[in-house]
C-alpha cells in the first residue's frame, strides 16, 4: 500500500564518472498541481528530459526543484596521469644537453613540457556525452528517491494529524445528531407560545399549531446534512489510508464545509448553531493540514 506523503522535502546524491564529478540536489515546496523544475550546466539537455521525468514518474504534486552542479576534474586529482614515454625522452635530451654545459633540469620544467602531463579531454563525443548523461541522470534518480522518502516522512507526522480532525469531525456530528432530534419538540414549543400569545381564543388553534410546526420542522431537518457528513468521515478515513490522496482531499474539504454551513443555516436552536460554527472551524484546520498532503 502507497504511504501518505507530504510536499515538503529534500534529497542529495553525488557521482562520478568520466573524468567528472557531479552533485544533484532535489527539493519540494507545496504546490497544488505537480511542477518539475531542472537546473544544470549547458550542453546536458537529455539530461534535463530524464531528470524531469524521472520526477514527474515519483510524484504527483508540490513544486520539485532539481539542481546538478558538474564539473571536470582538474589537473593534480586523481584522473591526471604522467606519460613516461615522453618524459623519459625529454630528460634523455635534457641529460645530453647538460654535458655540453647547459642548465640542468628541473622537476617544474619537464612537467610544463607539452605531453607529459595527460589530463581529461572534452566530452566531445556524442555517445561518451549521452553515457555520462545516463550515469548523471542515475544520480538524479538516487536524489530523487531520497527526496521521496524525505516527503514521506511529512507523510508519516500528518496521518495522525489528519485522523485527530476526523475523530474531532465525528463526535461533532454525533452531538448535532443528538441535538437535532430534540429540533422538534423545541419549534414547536417555540410555535406555540407565539401563537396563543398572540390568538389565544383562535378556533382550531391546535391543529393550526401542529401544522405549522411540523412545516418549520421539516424545514429544519438536518438529518441528510448528517448523513452526508457521515459518509463524508468515512470518505476521509478511507483517503488518509492511501496515497496520493491530497486532490480528493481539497474536493473532499469543500464538501465538508458545505454541509457544515447548511447545518447552521437550518438550525433551530443555539446548541445546535454553536455544533456547526464549531464543526466550521474544524474543518478549516483539516482543510489547512491537507494543503500539505500530495
């Protein structure tokens, strides 16, 4: 089963290879759609291509940033070598000119003569530049899959989070499901004391009474906004437990609240008025927590 992951994250690989050494760096910033961007030195456009899809395959949402830094090893690491052939000539005639009296050599000046020090050429080469993109893009993928784990680690500290405003969610229906049903009795008592204040010798006051609170209370009837936010609940749970799950999540936020505002703008008595406003606020702080989910 995929684990719940976060937006936020970072990852580093480096690498070798070819006479170069290279370092990648990924990183992730929430974002509400997936975004890959690369950053590298010219002349590694293949590179480009893999690392981005190498990234758009891992993900499916936040802003991935990735960095390469490359460079050629330079002369006096280890790739430099010293052509023996040609500084054993050089000396000979170095040898042979200092018998006729000539300055001996030194050990700097046979070095700076042309082809006895062998560095790293250009990667000039179509097929060498193509197989050390391979191998850079390799890297790529290593920093990658640390970032991966990185933003599943936010992944982890948010489950519980999450499931904390669900449990925080349901008790609050279960109240307004347990208010809502004394709805009832509280419209009509309401009813009928304005009415026999105002009519108290009307004829046929009490069937008039009945009617009219049993229209107010059908009016007033909470109980599909509760069942919807019951299944909602389960929806959520459900979401937590698999990945990636932030997009239903967003949709899912936007329902929650809806029926949270017709609860209250239904509601018959201030107990139950108080339930919604606060199911209202609990559902912003879910809905903030899931702007971190991918």
């Amino acid at each position: 089963m995929s684990k719940l992951s976060g937006m936020t994250g970072f990852g580093r690989a480096d690498g070798a290879g070819q006479g170069w050494t290279w370092s990648i760096e990924a990183r992730s910033v929430n974002g509400r759609n997936l975004e890959v961007r690369f950053r590298g030195p010219g002349g590694f456009d293949n590179l480009e291509r893999l690392a981005k899809a190498a990234g758009q395959a891992r993900f499916a949402r936040g802003q991935v940033s990735i960095g390469v830094q490359a460079k050629r090893v330079e002369a006096g690491e280890a790739a430099v070598t010293i052509n023996a052939a040609v500084l054993a000539r050089y000396l000979t005639l170095a040898n042979e000119l200092a018998e006729d009296g000539a300055t001996p050599p030194s050990a700097d000046g046979l070095l700076a003569l042309r082809g006895v020090i062998e560095a790293p050429e250009e990667v000039d080469d179509p097929e060498a530049r193509a197989a050390l993109e391979v191998a850079m893009a390799a890297t790529v993928e290593q920093a990658l899959d640390a970032l991966k784990t990185s933003r599943e680690g936010e992944g982890a500290l948010l489950k519980p989070v999450l499931a904390d405003f669900i449990a925080r969610i349901e008790a609050l229906v279960a109240s307004a499901e347990t208010e809502a049903s004394a709805q009832v009795d509280a419209i009509r008592e309401r009813f009928t004391r304005r009415i026999t204040e105002l009519a108290p010798d009307a004829p046929g006051l009490e069937d008039r009474i009945f009617l009219e609170a049993a229209a107010l209370a059908t009016k007033a009837d909470v109980r599909e906004e509760l069942d919807r936010l019951t299944a909602h609940i389960a929806a959520a749970r459900q979401l937590v437990a698999s990945a990636p799950a932030g997009r239903k999540l967003d949709f899912l936020m936007q329902e929650f609240m809806r029926e949270a505002n017709t609860l209250c703008s239904k509601s018959a008595t201030t107990a139950l008025t108080g339930i919604g406003l606060e199911l209202k606020a609990v559902v912003e702080q879910l809905r903030e927590q899931v702007q971190n989910v991918e």
